[in-house]
C-alpha cells in the first residue's frame, strides 16, 4: 500500500517547483513510498544507546576571523553560468505578479 | 456581557550586521551603494561544492545583544538549513539557527512601559537583493547577490506590547543598543534594520487564534501608523462580529492604512534540517562571562555618566546614539579631564566639530585658541595694547635696543588687563608690528 497520497506526491512536487504529470505523480507516489518503507525498516533497528547527531567529523567551533576580506569573483565570471544575465545582474522571470 | 478588547503585538526585528566580512565567506558584507554582484564567491553565489565557514566576530557579536538585552545563552548551539525557492537565496535554503538559537529567554525592562520577553535571538544570513523591472513587456526580477550571506540577527520579542508607542520606545532602545555595541549601523532607510509586528486583537485574556503580519515597513513612523491603523480595523472587524483572516499587510501611506499583501500561495514548508556543512558551536561559560564583563556600558549607563561629567542631558542623549561621536568624547576627556565637557559635547552635537577636527588633539588646540580670540573684540584689543604701550614707555625703548625677549612682558602686562582672553599669538604678534 502506498504510504503518500497523490496530494503528497503534489505538494513535494510543488516545493521542487516541479511539474508533474499525472502518471508521473502515480510513479513518484509508489516510488517515494518505497523510500519510506525503507525508512520502516530502518526504524527497526535499536538505536536507543545512539546519540542523534547531523555531523560526522567531530568537529566542533570551525571559526573564520573578521579581519580581512577575500577577492571576489569579477562580475562576468560570478554571472558566466547564469541562464540569463545583464551587465551587471542576474535576471530571471519577474517573481511580482502586479 | 460586553469583553474588553486589548490589542497584542509581538516584533521580528532584522538587523544586519557591520562586519567587515560575511557570514560564510570572506566577501566584503558592505553592499550599500556598491556596484551589483561584485561582492561574490562561490559560497554566498551558492555554486556547488562551496563551503561555508562561520565568522567568529558575527558569532560574538550577537552573544553581546543577548547578553545586553538579559538573554539565557546556549552555550550549544548549531545553524539550520531553512528551505524556500526565491530568486533572492541562491542555494534554495537559508542557512539560519532553528532549534538551537545563540539567545534566549531574555527580558527588556523600562520605567514606564510593560516589561518584554525577548523570545530568541538568532544568527542567519541575508539574502540577495531584487529590482523589479519591465522590459520590453515582460516582468524581470534583476539579482544582486552583494547583500547575499551578510550577517544578519533576527530578534523575536513575545506577544508583550499593546500600544503603539510601547512598540516605538522599545524598538529605539533596542537601535540604541545595538548602536552602541557597535554591531549594526542599523539605519533603517539603508535596510540594515527592519521592523515587523504581529497584530492582533483579544476579546479575552487569552491569545486570539490568528496574528496578522505587517512587513515591509522601514519607519518607526510608519510601523506606529501601521499598528495603530491595524489595531482600529480590527477592532472594527470584532465589532462587526466578523472574523479577522491571518494574512500578511503592509502599511500604505497613500491609503492612511494597512494593505493585504499577495503572498506566496503555497503553505510555510521550510524543512529545517541540521546544517551539515557546519560544525556546531560550544561555548565555554569563561568565554561567556568574559564578553558579559567586557560589554560596553549600556546607553542609560552612559547618559549618566556623561551627564556626571557635566554634559547636558539632551546633548548626551544624542552621542550615545553614535559611538564614533561618544568615542571621541571620551578621547577627549582622556586627553584633558579638566576640559569643558559640556561646552564641547555642545560643539559636537551642534558644529560637528568631530568630523572637522579628526584628531581631538587638535579640536583642543583650536578651542584655547579660539575661546580667547572671539571672546575678544579686535578693537577691545587694539584698545589694550594702546594701553600697555603707554603704561611701559621703558619696554618699547628696550625693544628698540633689540631686547625683543620684551614683548613677553608686554603679553603679560596685556593679560591682566584682559582678564587672560585674547590669543597670545596674535597680540605677540601685534606688540611686534607696533614696535618695530
Ligand atoms: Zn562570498
């Protein structure tokens, strides 16, 4: 049984700004729903006596001083892989309605 | 049975920091007036493989806000990836703190308003900046990322206030602190501070189910204007038993009030995660108690002092505002401490003589200088030294033998006369042309 509705599905699609077509959303609902399945099987592990931890290196206080500043990259070479650009920005599609 | 409406208002102030760095590179954080995206790499462009890393004095600085403003500081905390897609956030996620914020649970108290619970204070970073334009029929969004990863500490007060001049009173106060820390410029018409509220109004004592956001406005005026405004529509609204949506607003000076604005349609869905790219920050308590020993006075601290000095209130009140002027005050006073203080924080505040004379030393010279020669008349002196040279006829025959080590007694002679105004210089000066 698949664990996402189809409203799932769409709503995940939608925060990709992904378009989806509707076979498409019947291959993603059973296809992520797989993934979490996995997650199921996962869960069933103890890991009760594990810390929760989002880093693996052990590091800890990684600082930068404020002293001094970094080149920068020359304008045409930070907008070189843009789709669209102008002289001085990037540009994209108005994000304003009005 | 008829309940008392009370408004709540809670506040989300942005403020960015003055670093010289940004946040996760070493790109200059100064944008203002810059020439677009020439203050970019490949960590604030987002590009892929780039890696942040946290800059130390950004980190410090927004402990000193908490610690100024009574917060609890977790001496664990980490940064978080907020997720949106905006053209403004090149990575599609903001690297902000969610679960673990430097600062919290602190309180701001003043004499004649309810005290604030200071909710969190965290660290994030700013995003790009958008111009929107039409060209040729078609509507643009033009990217500059010069603003992108800039330090920026987002500060949330709990529901506390319910008046517009609460709100105004402790939003300057927190300005003047953070001025004064020296940690933001926090000018509002260059965006290095802004203002939302979240406004509502209770038929009960408890919270009401909705809040309605105001953004987007970058005047304490305005904001009042905003909330007082808010505050009437929806008092309105209650009083038309209608229900009051939770929406975004801005304030619309034209139309005297608020104004719904469009917002993204899609539900808040940012999935917070643990920002891997980071280490998490650990804080030892020294480290802590050291920058709370080490914080600048705090504003109403420094007023008095200021003012124990002699420094009259008013003129104090404004140079706590700047820390570049109080600065100079103070190097003033480390120069000469039986100066005038009032006379030249006057000079400050009114002349500005702290942008004409860099170097307080020489404001000092110019003021001996000055005091004697305009509390002098030119005639009032040219009378004087008529007078010493008729008194002492023996002096000006010396003088012409060649003894012009003279004119010193002359001076002498001339200053007790004038009750010791009068620019030493210059009399000598006019002593030496009269005689010679
Ligand atoms: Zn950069």
């Amino acid at each position: 049984m698949a664990k996402l509705t189809k409203s799932d599905v769409l709503h995940v699609a939608k925060l990709s700004k992904l378009d989806l077509t509707s076979p498409e959303v019947e291959k993603f609902q059973s296809q992520l729903s797989e993934v979490l399945n996995y997650m199921d099987e996962l869960n069933t592990l103890d890991t009760d006596r594990v810390l929760p931890t989002s880093q693996s290196t052990g590091l800890e206080n990684v600082f930068r001083g404020d002293d001094h500043t970094n080149d920068c990259l020359a304008r045409d070479i930070a907008t070189t892989n843009a789709s669209r650009s102008d002289s001085s920005y990037f540009v994209t599609k108005g994000v304003l309605k009005k | 049975m008829k309940t008392k409406l009370r408004p709540v208002i809670g506040l989300e102030v942005h403020i960015e920091q003055n670093t010289k760095t940004k946040m996760f590179c070493g790109c200059p954080a100064i944008h203002y007036a810059v020439p677009a995206n020439t203050h970019t790499c490949p960590v604030c462009l987002g590009l892929p493989g780039a890696l942040p890393k946290a800059n130390k004095l950004a980190v410090e600085n927004i402990l000193k806000l908490g610690l100024a403003l009574g917060c609890k500081i977790n001496l664990y905390s980490k940064f978080d990836r907020k997720h949106y897609f905006y053209p403004d956030l090149p990575k599609g996620y903001q690297i902000t703190q969610y679960e673990a914020p430097f600062c919290s649970a602190g309180r701001w108290e003043a004499p004649d308003s309810p005290s604030v619970n200071i909710t969190r204070i965290h660290l994030e970073e700013d995003t790009g900046k958008l111009i929107h334009k039409t060209v040729g029929g078609q509507k643009l969004s033009l990217v500059d990322f010069n603003r992108s990863g800039v330090p920026l500490i987002e500060l949330v007060t709990g529901p506390d206030f319910e008046t517009s001049e609460q709100v105004t009173a402790f939003l300057k106060e927190i300005r003047k602190i953070v001025r004064h820390l020296g940690i933001s410029t926090a000018d509002m018409d260059k965006g290095s501070m802004r203002l939302e509220a979240n406004v509502s109004v209770s038929t009960t004592k408890k919270l009401p189910d909705y809040k309605v956001e105001l953004k987007n406005i970058n005047s304490f005026k305005f904001l009042a204007k905003a909330v007082d405004s808010e505050i009437a529509r929806q008092t309105k609204l209650i009083h038309e038993g209608k229900r009051i949506a939770q929406e975004t607003r801005g304030f619309d000076e034209a139309a005297g009030g608020t104004l719904s604005q469009r917002t993204k349609e899609e539900a808040k869905d940012y999935r917070y995660f643990p920002e891997p790219d980071l280490p998490p920050i650990r804080l030892s308590q020294e480290y802590v108690t050291g920058l709370k020993t080490n914080l600048p006075k705090s504003p109403s601290e420094t007023i008095h002092e200021l003012a124990s000095w002699g420094v009259s209130w008013q003129a104090a009140t404004i140079i706590v505002k700047d820390r570049a002027r109080l600065n100079y005050l103070y190097d003033v006073r480390s120069i000469d401490n039986s100066v005038d203080l009032k006379s030249i924080a006057n000079l400050i505040v009114n002349k500005n003589v702290d942008k004409k004379y860099k170097d307080p030393n020489d404001l000092l010279a110019s003021i001996v200088k000055s005091a004697g020669n305009l509390s002098l008349e030119a005639k009032q002196m040219t009378k004087f030294i008529n007078e010493v040279l008729i008194e002492n006829p023996k002096a000006a025959e010396d003088f012409r033998l060649g003894k012009t080590n003279v004119v010193g007694f002359l001076l002498g002679k001339f200053m007790q006369k004038s009750a010791g105004r009068g620019d030493p210089k210059e009399v000598s000066k006019r002593f030496f042309d009269r005689l010679k």
